[in-house]
C-alpha cells in the first residue's frame, strides 16, 4: 500500500512538472518577443473613429498577384495597377516613404545605407545603433500623428517604429525580430484589436519579408516564389477573415515596398576595381562615393562615365530631379552611381548566379520595380487604380482616420487617392 501511495505521488509530481514546463515555455516565448507597450490611452474623441491596419509584404511584385492566382487580394475592393516606388527602390527608404508621405531624399533615409558628414555617421540597416537613432528620420510618421493626437497606434515590424522620432514611439511596438512567425504576427495583430476600446489602437503596422528573401535568392519568375506568393495570400485571407469577426471598422490596406529583377550575372559592376580605396563608399543602390577632394572627384566622375552601358553616374550637383534628391544634402554622395537593370554591384568574393535577383532601380524607368497596393473595408468602395506613387498612401491614412497634418508638410497628394474613399 505505501509504494502505491508513493507511486501516485511521483506520478503526481511529474505531471505538475510538465505542467508548469508547458506555462513556462509558453511565458518564454511571450517574454523573448519583447512587446513595448506605452501608457498612451485614446481620448474620447478618437474612440470614434475607424481603424487602419496597413500590411507590408516585402518585395511583393506588382504582377505577383494575378501571375500566381492569390485569389484573396485579388478579392480586395480596390487593387492598382501597379504602385510606384519612391527612388532609390530599397526597402528602408520607401517602408519609411509609406508612413511618412516624404521622397527618400527629404524623409532622410536616402538609401540603405548612406553616409552622414554633419553627423560623420554612416547609417546602415542592420546596425541597431543607427536603425534607432531619430536623428536619421524626418517628418512626421503617422504613428507619431496619432499620438499627437492622442490616438493609441500599434506596430509588428516597420522602418522607423523603433526610433524615438519626435521623442515618440507607437504606443505598442516590437523591435525587428524575424524569427517570430507569421502566425503569431497575425495573432498579436488581434490581439491588439481585442483589447478595451480606450487602449486598442487604431493604427497598427504589419510586416512581413519572406517574398523578397525568396525573390532574392530564386527570382521572381520561381516556383519558390509561386509557393511564397500563395502562402502569404493564405495568410491575408485568414486574417481577413478573423478581423471580420471583430466586428470592428477595420480598414486593411496591403501594400509592398518594391518588385524584383533578375539580374546578369556576366557584366557585373565590381566598384572595388573602380573606385579608389581610400574613399569612402556606400555601395548599395545608388552607389555613392564622398570626398572633400572636388578635384578627384571630378577626376573619376570623368573615368567613369565613359561605360555608357552598365550604369549611369551624375555629380551630386547634377543629379535628376526625378530622384528628388533636393534636401538631406548631407547625405547625398558627391558621385553617385546608378545600375541600369538588369546590370548590377557585386563582390569578387560573393559571385553572382543565375537566378540572383534584387530591387533598387529607377522606379520609372523599370517596370519589374513596381510594387502593391490592395485594400478594403468600410471606407473604400470598389476601384481599380492605375499606376501611382507610394507617397500618396500617408495623407490617405490619415484622412480614414481623422488626423489632421499640415498639407505642404508632405510630398504626397490626398486627391490621388480619394477616389476610392466611400
């Protein structure tokens, strides 16, 4: 009889164990994704007002779409043509063009990585430093105009979201971790929009990046991204689908930051056999070399633009207008060197294969750079749009949700888009 009794205890003892392992893993994975959350609640005014959830998916073409059959964003009251990057066609640069309303060239993130020589920081995206400095990001986003306002605002992922930009960060924010599903991604997302109406945001962010790693590394006319582009429709429609069953007015506007071109992989552009070494060099798209020596660079600017083929290169008091590069001129290389598709940079070191594709291009002048814009939701009505810029999307966003913002603050134009407003 005690070894029984014995027996049952450990047995008893074991099952709590696995019991409270479960809690604790479960407590774990909460705890390594590191949510922030701030103290902001709405104002009674804003409790009023709908909902905008704008979804990112990284390097998501903008004929993947139809080319693919993702039958749930071809569902979407409005889908366009196409949308166009702002230039230079980078991640970093038109993420933060979305919520800001601003070019690349006036909302400060010129590129990927740039140099600052008033700051005498180069700013790249994945230094922790650099990515979370304010003094890198202008305008206004519109995280930190509803908080001006005193709208509570939420982000899962997005350029600028973890910097103190006018001493303001969304209300609720993760800081980049890749490693978090998409699943739980989405989960948090609702989360969010079930929470008490005085601190459910109205204003959320949701990014994902698995289309442009794909694209990346297969190309764009893959079975890799076939099967990534029908995946991530899955993922929209049941995440549709579960805001409906809010019963909320929630706004979902999908977007993406770029396409994506296979490039040649025999005419490379190796900068490190043309430039010399000891400038300093920024080599993603646009390459940009800065030099206090006007002589040399006028030199090389010479040299280079014999090879009329591969690449365009402008002095940085020449550059195209279309680049709007006209403020942050800090920034701004004084030689500044443009690939034209599908010629591309590339390292001796890391040779470039068939398949190898990437995104920076003019965005006019490249039709394979083109980027998404689908929504729906109670604020639109049916429309399908024809080609426009990504900087229109901001005062878009912010007129849904009642936000007012200075109109000659911004580079993009509320009439662009208003059409397809209810």
């Amino acid at each position: 009889m005690k070894h029984f009794i014995y027996f049952l205890f450990i047995l008893m003892l074991l099952v709590s164990c696995q019991q409270n392992t479960s809690v604790q893993t479960k407590v774990s994975a909460t705890t390594r994704q590191k949510q922030i959350i701030g103290s902001l609640t709405n104002s009674e005014e804003q409790l009023q007002k709908p909902y905008v959830l704008l979804i990112s998916m990284d390097g998501f073409r903008y004929d993947y779409a139809k080319r693919y059959g993702a039958k749930n964003l071809l569902s979407f009251k409005v889908k366009a043509e196409r949308m166009l990057p702002s230039f230079p066609s980078k991640t970093f640069p038109n993420h933060y063009a979305l919520v800001s309303g601003l070019y690349p060239g006036h909302n400060g993130l010129v590129s990927n990585e740039f140099y600052d020589r008033k700051l005498d920081l180069t700013y790249e995206i994945r230094n922790r430093a650099m990515v979370e400095s304010p003094a890198f990001y202008n305008g206004t986003p519109l995280w930190v105009l509803a908080d001006q306002h005193q709208m509570v605002s939420a982000s899962m992922f997005w350029v600028g979201s973890e910097a103190p930009i006018k001493q303001t960060y969304p209300t609720y924010y993760y800081k980049y971790n890749g490693k978090i599903s998409h699943a739980d991604r989405v989960n948090q997302v609702i989360e969010w929009l079930q929470l008490p109406e005085h601190k459910r945001p109205h204003f959320i962010t949701l990014y994902f990046s698995k289309i442009d790693d794909l694209g990346h590394r297969y190309g764009p006319n893959s079975n890799e991204i076939k099967e990534g582009v029908l995946e991530m429709d899955s993922t929209i429609g049941a995440l549709v689908q579960r805001v409906h069953q809010l019963n909320l007015p929630v706004n979902i506007i999908v977007v993406s930051d770029h396409g994506m071109l296979e490039v040649d992989n025999q005419q490379v552009i190796y900068l490190e056999d043309m430039l010399p070494k000891d400038m300093r060099v920024t080599p993603s798209f646009p390459a940009m070399v800065y030099s206090a020596d006007s002589a040399r660079i006028d030199s090389l600017y010479h040299v280079l633009k014999q090879d009329t083929t591969r690449y365009h290169v402008y002095l940085k008091n020449n550059i195209p207008k279309r680049f709007h590069y006209t403020k942050n001129l800090a920034r701004i290389g004084d030689l500044v060197i443009m690939p034209k598709p599908p010629y591309t940079f590339g390292k001796r070191k890391h040779p470039i294969v068939k398949g190898n594709s990437t995104h920076g291009y003019e965005p006019h002048k490249s039709l394979a750079m083109g980027a998404i814009f689908y929504a729906t939701g109670p604020a639109f009505k049916p429309t399908n749009l024809t080609t426009f810029e990504n900087v229109h999307v901001y005062p878009l966003v912010a007129h849904i949700l009642g936000l007012p913002y200075p109109a000659d603050s911004i580079d993009g134009k509320l009439e662009v888009l208003k059409p397809i407003l209810k």
